[in-house]
C-alpha cells in the first residue's frame, strides 16, 4: 500500500511508524512538503501500482481526494464532514478517542455527573452522535452548541458555565485556539467547573481529565479498513469507524481542588501535571 504524510509532525509520523510495524507487505511513504509540491505528489501516488492508499492528516486526505482508481483510508482528520472526504471509495478512521470511555471514567470519578456542555464548529454529526449516545448511556444530558470562532467559543462557554457540570472540550481548531484554551480554563478553574481536554498538556492548565488517541490503536483500525478495502470493489463499512482505546490521565491537583476524592479503580489513571 501507498502512505502519504500531510508532514513530518510527531501525531503524523508516529501513525506512520505503526503502520509499518504492522503491516506485513511492501509499504511506499510519501510526505507532502509545500503546498506547491501536492500536484506533483498526488502524480507519483496516482501512477504507483499499489490500490489502496492511506492518507494521514486533512492535507494529504485532501491530496488523495483527488486520485481516481484508487481507494483510500484516512485517518488524524477531525472535521472530514467539513471537507466531504467520505466517498464509497475513501472512508476513514475517527481521530478522536471513544467518548463512550471518556464518559465513564468521568462518570466514575464524579458520580454527579449530570450536564456536560461542548462547542464546536458545524458539521460534526458523526462525534455528536456518538457523543450524545454515550451520554445517554450514562444518564447525562449533553448540551451541545455551535460556534464560528474561537471568540464565539468563549462567549458562548460563559453563556453556558452556570447551566453544566461541566465542558467536554473538543479538539475543533476552527473554533479554537491556544488563547481561546487558556481563557476557558482559567474561567473553568474560577468557577470550579470540570473540563476534560484532549492533550494531557492541558492538564497543567486546569483540565481534570485528559483523553488521548494512541498511535497503536489508530494503526490497528486503519489496517482493519486496509485489509476490508482489498477485498472489496471499494471500501466497505461505516464512514468513519471508532478507536477502541483511551489513553486517560486524570489531573490529582485539579480532583483536590475541586473536592473530588479519586475512587481506587481509577489511581492507575492519575497524574499530577
């Protein structure tokens, strides 16, 4: 098979790396430098005999967008609705972790649990439909709303903040930036509200509880669609399939201020940032 890199940035390259502990056959990498480079890439991939390409990041699932006789697994692309990757030759692997786990760790360590804001930009029905079906699941009301900037955001968290327990922050840089995320933290810890982020980095800046993705795990479901996508005329299946695995860090520091006691099932998960 044909991998293409959006660049060489460690969330891209360490799927890359998994890809070839796992995978079996002969594997070509491509890695897209400027953007003046795409056409001449997407030529090289397009001619390559190997059928079925993996696109890792919103650059290169772009580039293989553009491909014919091809079919194409993406994955590390959060906003794909957005983008209209989804073909019946090009499905993808979600990006971000299962919100199911997310949920029931938090559940677990604060049984209270009953309101959980997110804001996000548009056209994330898929995450919102398995978000709001792992809220269901553990009896908490999701309340969901949409933005345009990162400004938006933050407005519309304060709007918000008196009527949740609290934020479920999603990774959406269309709606986020690095200030946006200091802002709505430093509120957070002023109005002890919980939030879980999606880098334990944030934990240092009052995140309760983080939920990453693994590299692993990532490589195992786009393998899984790979290996679907060679026996078939094109790629088969859901458009975007689940991870199975959270990588989970619950930030003590936060848990004491916030009065929380961490209940003995979940001392593995803990660090202090």
């Amino acid at each position: 098979m044909v991998v293409l890199l959006s660049d060489g940035s460690p969330a891209f390259a360490g799927v890359q790396r998994e890809l070839r502990k796992k995978y079996p056959l002969p594997m070509e990498t491509y890695t897209l430098g400027s953007e003046t480079g795409y056409s001449a890439a997407q030529k090289k991939i397009q001619s390559a005999p190997e059928p079925v390409v993996v696109a890792i990041g919103l650059p290169a699932a772009r580039v293989a967008r553009g491909l014919t006789d091809k079919k194409v697994i993406f994955c590390q692309v959060f906003n794909y609705e957005d983008e209209d990757l989804v073909t019946p030759w090009m499905k993808g692997v979600a990006a971000t972790p299962p919100v199911r786990e997310q949920f029931r760790v938090w559940k677990t360590l604060y049984p209270k649990l009953s309101r959980v804001g997110v804001i996000t930009g548009k056209n994330l029905h898929g995450l919102m439909k398995e978000a709001q079906a792992a809220a269901a699941e553990y009896r908490i009301r999701l309340e969901h709303v949409e933005a345009r900037s990162d400004k938006e955001t933050i407005y519309a968290y304060k709007q918000l903040a008196p009527k949740i327990d609290g934020l479920w922050l999603a990774p959406d840089n269309r709606v986020l930036s690095r200030d946006a995320i200091r802002d709505i933290l430093a509120y957070s810890i002023k109005e002890g509200k919980q939030v879980t982020v999606f880098g334990r980095d944030l934990l240092g800046l009052g995140g309760l509880i983080s939920a990453e993705t693994g590299y692993a795990d990532i490589a195992d479901q786009v393998l899984a669609r790979v290996r679907q996508a060679q026996r078939a005329s094109g790629v088969p299946g859901d458009p975007v399939v689940p991870l199975t695995r959270a990588v989970i860090s619950i930030n003590t520091v936060m848990a004491k201020r916030l009065g929380i006691a961490i209940p003995r099932g979940l001392a593995g998960l803990t660090h202090a940032p």
